[in-house]
C-alpha cells in the first residue's frame, strides 16, 4: 500500500511539473508567404484562441489559402477556407469553415504593428463580439502623435461623461440649486452622491485610456489604437516586420483583394 502510495504522489508531482511547464511554455508559428516568412509568438493567456489555433494549424487548416484583404496602413488578412483555390476578382468573406470562440481581450494586448488578432462577424449579428478563430489578420496600421493619441481619447470619452451628466446630474440640476442656497451640507451630500454613481458608471464604461506602453508603441512603431477592445490580439510577429511592408504595399481591387496571389502555409515551430 505504501509503494502505491508513493507511485500515486510521484504521478501527481510528474503532472504537476507538466502543468507549470505547459503553462510557461511559449508556442510559435511560421506564416509562410510566396514574399517572405513570418514568425509569430502566441500569448498565453489568451489560451483559448492559442489552442484552437494551433489545432488549426496543426491540422493543416491555413496551408493554401490567402492574404485575401489588404489595406495598407490598416491591416493584412487572411486564412479564409473560400480563399483556398479562388478564382481572380472573386469576392472573398468569412469561408464555409468559420469557428467562433469567445473573446478574449486584455489591455496589455493591443493592436500595434505586427500583432496578430481575430476577426469576427459585425455586432448587430454578433452581440457578444466573438471571435472567428479560423482566420485572422495582423496589424499593419500607422505611426501616430500622442495629440491624435489624445483626440481618439477625447472623443471617445467625453461623450460617455456627457451621458452620465445627463442621466445624473441634469435630473436634479434644480434640487441642486435650492440646496445650495438653503442647505449647504445637504448639496454636498447629493453631490458626491452624484459624482460616485458617475464615477462608477464611467469605470465600467468603454472608456479609453492609452497606458504608457501602448503610446509607446503607437508613436514609434505604430498600429491601430482604435481598435484596441474590440478584438482579441493574441499574438504577435516577431520576426518578419518586412513581409508585412511588402504585402501591405499590393495593389488590391475594389473589395482590398491584391491582384497577386499571397498564399499562406502555417507551422508550429520551436523558438
């Protein structure tokens, strides 16, 4: 009983070790084009878009299909089932193999030059803004100032507080005003009152704030802030930035589609 015991505590040590190690391990994958290689590094904690990933690629899931959407200072996408063997100026969208998972986005994941992310399907057939998993793009975007950086900012925030003045503090803008002429403790009291709710209405909000990395990032390499929150980036390139140069500089047709061929083969490979 004893040696059973033992053989049992050795086994869960053994998978203990397999567990750190799985998690501490970082996967890779080559994206190879007809105009250079990519080497893409995939976050781990973002674990579900990495593994159903790599099972697509392991399964051979990307080999022959294309860069079918190219918009320079934008992104470059592809990966498409219906892009595999497609005829010149076919229109090309989501495929007839498209995996959804759910979201998983993280505000020190974002959309600088070179990341990967999932695409998916419009909000008004898409409420949840899940993920199509079987394809995907990676970012080409623009270097910006942090006074644009600010503007996008501004523009996103302050109609939010406006929102919440209007639902908040306009209301009882005029119980306001009699306080503070008869009972000065209680417009302080209904004040703050006010400003917390605001305050908390606001935090959960989408509001945006660039953290130092990301203006970092988006004044010196560049990217596409704008989408940051809305799409799950899990992972990044790390080697190849010049591929994305090139691909994001073909001409395309109306629907962004470059009139050369970009076909894709996708594999694991080690660091």
């Amino acid at each position: 009983m004893r040696g059973f015991t033992k053989l049992l505590i050795a086994g869960l040590l053994m998978l203990s070790c397999d567990l750190v190690f799985s998690q501490n391990y970082t996967h890779y994958v080559l994206i190879k084009t007809n105009m250079g290689n990519m080497k893409v590094k995939l976050y781990n904690d973002t674990p579900n878009h990495r593994n159903e990933f790599l099972k697509l690629v392991n399964n051979d899931h990307f080999d022959g299909t294309l860069f079918y959407r190219v918009v320079k200072n934008f992104v470059i996408q592809g990966g498409s089932s219906d892009s595999r063997n497609a005829s010149p100026r076919q229109h090309i969208g989501y495929g007839n193999s498209a995996k959804v998972i759910d979201a998983e986005t993280h505000e020190h994941h974002f959309h600088k030059k070179g990341a990967l992310c999932a695409p998916r399907q419009p909000e008004d057939i898409n409420h949840f803004k899940m993920s199509d998993i079987s394809q995907f793009y990676i970012v080409d975007g623009r270097v910006w100032t942090d006074e644009e950086l600010d503007v996008i900012e501004k523009n996103n925030n302050i109609p939010i507080k406006n929102k919440l003045k209007k639902k908040y503090y306009v209301p009882r803008k005029e119980e306001l005003a009699k306080l503070k002429k008869e009972d000065p403790r209680g417009f302080n009291k209904l004040l703050r009152e006010i400003k917390e709710k605001i305050n908390f209405e606001y935090s959960v909000s989408d509001y945006i704030e660039f953290s130092e990395a990301q203006r970092e990032a988006y004044t010196t390499i560049g990217g596409l802030p704008d989408l940051d929150g809305d799409y799950t980036v899990f992972g990044e390139v790390v080697e190849g930035f010049g591929v994305i140069d090139k691909i994001a500089a073909l001409k395309t047709d109306k629907n962004d589609r470059p009139f050369k061929d970009i076909e894709i083969h996708v594999e694991e490979v080690t660091q």
